[in-house]
C-alpha cells in the first residue's frame, strides 16, 4: 500500500499584535454602542414620561401613558361614574324587596388613589431606579385598579331599617275560654329576626369592586315559647276552682301573683314550681305589706295573701288529676279554703310543686275581677278516661286527711289517699 505525504508547508494561524488589537477594538466599539443605546433609551422614556404616566401603565386593558396627574384623575372619575350609573344592591324577601343606592352609602369611586397609584410609577425611588421601574414598566406593562369608597355607617343604618321592617316578634300559641267554658286554641307566630352584621358582612366584600350583589334575605326564625303543636290537643277544661277575698293590700298581692299564672304551659312529665314561675314577692316587684304567718302568729310582711293563690291552684290542680309533689299546710285551717286543701308558699322557704302526670300538656288559666280568683287547668279530655274527680276530706278540723275520688258513669274508680295535716305545728307562709 502506498501512503503519499505532503510535504507543502500548511498557512500558519494570524495571531500578530495587529490582529488582536483590532478584536479588542471591534468589541469596544460594540460596547460603546450598546451602551449608548441603552443610555439614549432611558434619556428617551426619561423625556417621554416626565410629568405624565409612564409608557406601560394601563387600567383594565386601557393605556394611560402620557396622560397627566389631573387627565388620569378625570379618567378615573369619568369611569367610577359609568360603574356607578343605575346600580343598586337588590334585596328581597318575600313579596318585598329594598334596593341600596350608591349615594344612599355614599358609594363613590376612589379616582385620587387610582390616580396617584398610576402616576407614582417609575417616582418613587432614585433616578437610577426610576429609570429601571419606567423601563421594566414598558417593557412588561403595570395594571392599575380602581376601587370604590363607601360609608359603612350609613350601610348599617340602611339594612337596620329593612331589619325593622322585617322583624316580627314571636307570639305564644294560647287557649281562650268562653262563657261556657269552650276551649279556643289559637297558633303561635313564628318571630323574624335579620342578623344586619351578616348580611353586611356578605355585601361589604363586593361593593369595593363595584359589584353589587342581588340577595334574597333569609331572616332566623325565632319560634315561640309555647308553639302551636304545644296546644294542639288542649280541648278542654280539666279543672276549676275558685277562692274569693277583699279588695285591699292583700288583694291587690293576690291579683299580682296570679297575673304570673296566666297562660302558662306545663308539658306532659315536666314539674311546675310555684316560687319559680310567680317569682320573689318583693316590695319592688310591687308587692305591699299585708298579713302573713310567721312561726304561727299574724304579722304585716311584704306578699301577704300570697297563699290564696297558691292554695287555689292546689285544688285546681288536684281536681284535674294532676300530682303535687310539693306541699305544706298552713299552721292553722284557712277562711277561703277546707281544711287540708290549702298549700302555703314562702320566699327561698317554702315551695308548692306539682308535676304533669298526663299524656298531654295541660295550660294553666288565671282570672281575678277585684273579689275573686279563678284558676282554669285545660288540657285533653281523654287524658282522664271519662273520669270526674272531687275531693273529699274527713278527720277532725286540726288534722284532717284528704282523698281524691275518681268516678265513671256514677261508680266510684279509684279514691286515692292524698294526706293527713296536722295544724298543731307552726309553719310559715304568706
């Protein structure tokens, strides 16, 4: 094989001075150029942007470069004005509903500060990093926002006044009797209530990006304390009973205390406490000094009387087959009931309770006229299983013992034993 080598000597690499120093030199002037570019650059959008906007800054897809302190002012104004034009926040309820205004709050657009946030670009720092943000801003763009104003004082008043036209307070389902003593039922009413600090709560967020929301409202319902499924099977009068007394300090105690036992409502297994339901029989509670029992002898106290009201629910009570769970005899028989049917009462002393054994609520009535005191016991019919009851006692007059008789169609069904009193111990009552 043969191989066939050049023996003609190769061009040799230009690496004179000469050479080098024309590279170094292209360079420089490059550079020179570059530089001077970027400086006539920044002079240039230095020049452009002095005293107006600067190039890149724009709002909602609108340019406001060039324009000064006061056209963007004006710019701004003219659109919070079109954002305002006939909006409203809507609110409904029902067959009603409310609109909120923007000058009702005050809604106004904040021109200035959008203003000042577009013209502050590219300002607010060095020469040196004013002219990095102007140039960074025209190169990558700088979006303003406008939001609105608004007086949160006079937001509050405005949903407060739709509140009020929409606040029902709940009414107590009751029972009502006639002359014949007729039970009428007649339904609770659901209370309204508008939670305003909510409600402002849900519309404040929107109102500064000029939204404005359309809301049905939804007041809390605030049901009442006896509800009409409460009464709903009340159809009769299971008890009454009467005790008469004089006009007077005394009376006017007995009418008091009995006005707190007037449509009142005892469910099915739930126990009734005198003391708690007519409440402290105080001079400020406008009780006056009348006669009481105080370790067996009359004295003058405040609430005196107190008893006869008590004593005549006892009876009402008994003869409607409820159960006394609570009970103490005076110190001695008292004028406006038998013996052995009274039930004494005293402030944090001594209390008188019953709980409702039934199967159905029963609802307490209470009517005075000036002389007398009648207190209703309604409740269901069936509860007693065609029974009447009367109360019988026997015994001498210091300790008499006290039964119930229940009768059906003329035959005795049950005689319950209730108590024997004695009225030889002092006891305390009013």
């Amino acid at each position: 094989m043969n191989t066939t080598v050049s023996t003609e000597p190769t061009e040799p690499l230009d690496e004179s001075p000469k050479s080098f120093a024309w590279g170094k030199l292209l360079f420089f002037i490059t550079a020179v150029v570059y530089f001077s570019a970027v400086i006539a650059g920044i002079v240039s959008v230095s020049v452009i942007n002095s005293g107006r906007v600067v190039m890149g800054v724009q709002y909602a897809g609108t340019k406001l470069a060039g324009m000064t302190r006061d056209e963007v002012e004006q710019f701004f104004e003219r659109t919070g004005n079109q954002k305002l034009a006939n909006q409203a926040v809507r609110l409904s309820y029902g067959d009603r509903s409310w609109n909120i205004l923007p000058e009702d709050i005050r809604l106004h657009a904040n021109s200035a500060e959008a203003a000042e946030s577009a013209y502050s670009v590219g300002r607010n720092g060095s020469f040196t990093e004013n002219m990095l943000a102007q140039m960074r801003c025209a190169l990558f763009g700088y979006a303003v926002e406008l939001e609105a104003g608004y007086d949160t004082e006079l937001l509050k008043q405005k949903l407060q006044g739709i509140a009020t036209e929409i606040h029902t307070d709940p009414v107590n389902a009751f029972c009502a009797i006639d002359t014949s003593g007729n039970v009428y039922p007649y339904p609770g009413i659901v209370g309204k209530k508008l939670d305003t600090e909510a409600l402002q709560a849900q519309i404040e967020p929107a109102l500064p990006r000029f939204e404005f929301p359309q809301l049905t409202l939804q007041p809390v319902e605030q049901p009442p304390f006896i509800k009409t499924e409460d009464i709903a099977a009340i159809d009769t009068v299971l008890a009454v009973y009467t005790t008469t007394f004089y006009p007077g300090e005394r009376g006017e105690n007995i009418v008091l205390a009995a006005s707190h036992l007037d449509n009142i409502l005892i469910k099915s297994g739930n126990e009734f406490s005198f003391n708690d339901t007519v409440g402290p029989r105080t001079a400020k509670a406008g009780y006056n000094n009348a006669g009481v029992i105080i370790e067996g002898r009359m004295e003058q106290d405040i609430g005196g009387g107190v008893c006869q009201v008590s004593s005549t629910l006892y009876n009402a009570i008994l003869l409607a087959g409820l159960t006394p769970t609570v009970r103490t005899a005076h110190f001695y028989p008292s004028a406006y009931c038998p013996p052995g049917l009274d039930a004494t009462v005293a402030d944090g002393l001594i209390d008188f309770r019953f709980r409702n054994s039934l199967k159905h609520n029963v609802y307490l009535r209470s009517v005075t006229d000036g002389s007398s005191l009648t207190i209703y016991v309604l409740g269901t019919r069936a509860d007693l299983n065609g029974n009447t009851i009367r109360l019988e006692t026997d015994g001498s007059l210091l300790s008499p013992s006290v039964y119930r008789i229940y009768s059906k169609n003329g035959e005795i069904t049950e005689r319950e034993f209730l108590h024997t009193d004695d009225y030889s111990e002092p006891v305390a009552g009013q």
